[in-house]
C-alpha cells in the first residue's frame, strides 16, 4: 500500500478455469432455469441511514448468497460494482446471458431472502463495537444486523422475531471498557464455542465516526463476513498506549483481547488449516494522524499486526474495504490458471539485470479497484513486468484474478506478494506449525501455477528452517525486505542460491515512485555500488502505478548513464542467471 513499506518477451499469460468460458447455452444445460441476477442499488447518500441500509443490505446478501450467487449490489458512489458486472458479463465469462432483476428496496430483498432469515439483531449505537458483534450474530443465527432506528422502521411489517438486541448490554464493567466488553461476551458465546468459521475472521471498522459520515467501505464487505459466519472485531495490535477511540480504557485491554480471539482461533484450527485476517486495522484510532498523536506511525501499526497473528496461523488480507460482491465473486468456477514460460535460452552476461515488482496487490481492495486502473495502462506489455497478486485472493475474486491472467500480455508475469498465500511473517510461524505452512502455500501456488516468492516481509532474514519451506512452493526465487521495527538486529540477508532456490533483497527505494528523474537515480546508485566486472542483480519493488511510470524510468536511467549496460527481464530469466552466477562464484 502507498502507507505500506510501500519479463523476455516471449512469457504468454494463459488461463485455464473450468466453466469461466462455458457459454450461457451450455450452462442453461445445467440449469434450464437460468436463475436471475438479483441487483440492489445502494443509496447515493453519505448519511447515518445509508449506513444502516448498507448494514442491513449486506447482512441480507451475505444469506441469500449462501445457497447461490444471487444478489449483486451496485452503487452510485463506487463505480467498481458496475465496472466487473459489464466484465464479467461479457461473452464467454460465468455472468454472461444470465437474466437480471431489479430489488427495488429493503422490503423486497427480505421477501426475496424468505424464510433464510430468522430474525434481527439490534446493535447499540451508544457502543459502536456491537455493530460488529451483530454482525457476528447475523451470520452465525441467519439474522440481518439492524440499528434501532430501522428495528422500529421494519420489524413489524417483515415480522421478524429479534435474535438478541444489544442494547444497554456492555457497559465496561467486565474489562473497564464497553467496547472490550462487547468482543469478550461474542468470544464466550460464539467463537469459544465453536459457532464461528475459522478459515476466516474479519477485522472491519466499527461504526465509530463510519455512520455518521455514512461510510460504508467497511459496511457493503459484510456480506462476506456473514457468508462466513465470521467473528468480526476492531482491535488496536498496540499495548503501550489507549485507542483513539476507547481513550479511558486500561492501558493494554485492545491487544487483550484481540489475544484472546487468536488463541482461541488456534485452539479451534488445531493446526489443521490457516485463517486469513480480512481487513485492515483503523489508521484514525490506532496510529498517528490528525488528532490522535500516537507514537505508533501506520506502517509500524501495519507491521505490529502482521507480527501478531503470525504465530496463531494466520494471514491478512489488509485493504478489504469497498470490495463489494465478495459472496457472489467467490463461488465463480475456476480452475488451474496457467502461465507460460519462456524456454532458458539467454545466456549470462556481464551486465546489470534489472527486475521490477508492480508490488501490493495482495489484498482486496487493490486487487478489486486499483489494479484495473494500471492494467489498462496502453504502454503495458512493451517491457517485461512482474505483478504481485497474492493466490489466496482466489478464495474471494476468483473470477477477477482469472480476468488479469488471460488478459495478460507477453511480457506481464504474476506471482505472489506480501509475503506468499497471504500476509505474514515466515519467521515468526511456529516451527510445529511450518508444514501446515508450507501445505497452505502449496495449494494456493498451485492454483495460480506461482513458483516464485518475491515479496517476503518479515523481521530478520528467513531461518534455515523458512528458507526450507520455502524451497517448497517457489524454488524459483525468493526475495524479502526486511524491517527490525522492535531492534532486535535483524538484517537483510546475503545474495546466495540455498538448495536451488535464489535468495535476494527486494529493493524498497522506489516503492511510492517519486518519478521517474528520482526513480532513475535511486536505481542508478545502487546499480554503481555493485562488485565491478560481474553481473548484477537489482530486484525493486513499485506501488500502485502502471508500466508507463516504469518505462519512463528506464528511459531516465538510459539518459542518467548512457555507459551503464543494463537489461530489464522477467522474474524467471533474472533468478535463473542470479542462480548460475551465485552456484559458480
């Protein structure tokens, strides 16, 4: 993310996905009925009841979505929604032909939802946490989340029986603090008792300064939460100092109980599988910005999170807000994806290799709304690039990871990003726990036929025992940036080859793209501070910006040092030569 730490020409993307390209005839085969694309159209409104019907909405979807892909919603104030609905409509994609109806208002998606909706779970705007703790309720007991204002506007016509109302409830009086209160009650009553899924939970901003600003980004995702029966929470990582948001609490109750819902995670997963962290922690409480001095920046907030969960099995998908649909995107069909490499005929050469990682795709909403916007750059496909889209996204927009891999040119790979099949920390995953690990990767590897690791994110340079993992699922190249933010002396590590598999720094230098005059010359010095007469192998890391940018920086470099005899490549030709120059120095 820009916040965040922020290949030769004949490498053809190809895709190969089971059913993505059936044809509607051929679907109807399966299906004579042809059952209709339900679509709601969100209010265009920035207001606290736009918040409530974005709540209501999504909790409604997230049910109806459970027994197929039926509703979609769009909205006037994102255009993304409409954007891969026209997409994946298109002739030939799994949307294509499929009959549409309009849901013209809450009354007629409840009627549509039927007897899949057993009743309401009224949250306590008085403690914003409840909304997510509602949440949980409406997706573990089949309910739809209301405020009280639409409980007393809706109840008696739908005549839904209320599940739990939680108002007055939590008060502070178990932790100091309500907002605790309301996360250790849902721990009790839900995920201790096994009633949550655990291949998923979901940290999504309260309604803490959201609804009355009518911000739904993490409100219209809730529809995935809800298909999941996921645990969602909003926690500060941060021990040392109170959130913004709960400033009275005791020092160190947030990172309490967040501990609390990892180790009871653990304690349901057994080992047997990882658990993806969906979203992102809120900067506005728990990092500085205007009006809460925190002594936490937000990339060491990123990074404390991350270093939490990472022990527990867990994973994250940072950016998740805006990503709408995600219940329906995520029952596409798909199959294997495929990527077609070009054969190792470029010899090495006493030359600078240069690589660039078209890096931070490895959440949601990147994936979902930025990356579009560079993929549609007219100048991509003129030299080779490399794209970090983590594979575990398949498990949410299968359907657009598919697009990007058969839209793909030439000279456009994709492998993963932070740091494989999701982001954690390698080195902080527990040595028991490292062959779920590396089963974890494996499949999604697999999936999106990835064999490289080119964004690794960790706290020191890989152990032993993680560069062994590793050698599992991308023995083709592993490169990590490394950040001691607790000084405890870790290091990037040395350029070598460990059991084939090459081992290098991804350079951050470039990562917010200062342009392409600047871009040149950070590239430049470190390209002259490389051994002379030998080859060189630079790998950088750019955030969100097409291949343009990357061109023009090429171009500014040619004009910096027109002596400099350098050569932009793919991921596989630059790791296969760092390999035969480390395996014969």
């Amino acid at each position: 993310m820009n916040v965040r730490i922020a290949i030769a020409a004949a490498v053809t993307m190809v895709v190969s996905a089971f059913g993505l390209h059936a044809t509607a005839q051929e679907r109807a085969g399966d299906d004579p009925t042809m059952k209709p694309l339900y679509l709601y159209t969100l209010s265009a409104e920035a207001t606290q009841d736009a918040y409530d019907e974005a709540l209501a909405v999504a909790c409604l979807q997230g049910l109806v979505n459970r027994e197929a892909p039926a509703v979609y919603l769009t909205s006037p104030r994102n255009k993304r929604p409409a954007y891969w609905l026209d997409v994946l409509s298109e002739e030939d994609r799994w949307l294509a032909g499929r009959p549409r109806e309009t849901i013209a208002d809450l009354d007629a998606l409840v009627q549509l939802a039927g007897d899949r909706l057993k009743g309401a779970v009224i949250w306590d705007p008085a403690v914003p946490a409840t909304v997510n703790v509602a949440t949980t309720i409406a997706g573990i007991r089949d309910g739809v989340a209301l405020s009280p204002e639409f409980a007393d506007r809706y109840l008696e016509a739908w005549g839904l029986p209320v599940i739990d109302d939680l108002r007055g409830r939590f008060t502070g009086a178990e932790t100091g603090s309500a907002k605790n209160d309301a996360y250790r009650w849902a721990i009790r009553e839900y995920l201790a008792k096994g009633l949550c899924g655990s291949r998923f939970i979901f940290l999504y901003e309260d309604a803490w300064e959201q609804r009355e600003n009518g911000g739904v980004g993490y409100v219209v995702t809730r529809d995935w939460a809800v298909y999941n029966r996921g645990f969602v929470y909003d926690l500060s990582p941060w021990g040392d100092e109170t959130p913004k948001d709960d400033p009275d609490q005791p020092l160190g109750t947030d990172l309490a109980t967040y501990t609390l819902i990892l180790e009871e995670l653990l304690k349901q997963t057994a080992g047997e599988h990882m658990t993806e962290v969906a979203g992102f922690f809120n900067f506005r409480k728990y990092s500085n910005m205007p009006g809460y001095p925190s002594s936490h920046e937000p990339v060491p907030t990123e990074w404390e999170t991350v270093y939490l969960i990472s022990p527990y099995n867990c994973y994250q998908n940072t950016v998740a807000g805006d990503c709408f649909n995600q219940s329906l995107h995520s029952q596409a069909p798909i199959g294997p994806l495929k990527q077609r490499r070009v054969a190792p005929t470029k010899p090495l050469e006493n030359k600078t290799y240069l690589c660039f990682l078209m890096a931070d795709y490895d959440s949601a909403t990147p994936l979902y709304d930025f990356l579009p916007n560079h993929w549609a750059d007219p100048k991509r496909g003129e030299i080779p690039l490399v794209w970090g889209i983590n594979p575990n996204l398949t498990d949410t927009y299968p359907d657009v990871i598919a697009y990007f891999y058969e839209t793909a040119s030439e000279n456009d790979v994709i492998q993963s990003d932070a740091s494989a099949a999701g982001y954690m920390n390698p080195n902080r995953v527990r040595p028991e726990y490292l062959p779920l690990f590396v089963r974890h990767n494996q499949h999604y590897y697999d999936l999106a036929d990835q064999t490289i690791a080119p964004m690794v994110l960790d706290w020191d340079e890989p152990t032993d025992a993680v560069k062994d993992a590793f050698t599992q699922f991308a023995p083709d190249g592993f490169a990590t940036i490394v950040m001691d933010l607790h000084n405890t002396g870790g290091k990037h590590p040395e350029p070598h080859v460990w059991k084939g598999m090459p081992v290098t720094v991804l350079h951050n230098d470039i990562c917010n793209y200062p342009g392409p005059e600047a871009s040149a010359a950070a590239i430049h010095r470190i390209a002259s501070a490389a051994e002379p007469g030998q080859p060189a192998f630079h790998f950088f890391r750019v955030v969100w910006v097409g291949p343009s940018a990357i061109i023009d920086t090429v171009d500014a470099l040619r004009e910096l040092d027109p002596e400099l005899d350098f050569q932009v490549v793919d991921p596989y030709t630059f790791f296969r030569l760092f390999r035969e120059h480390h395996e014969t120095r």
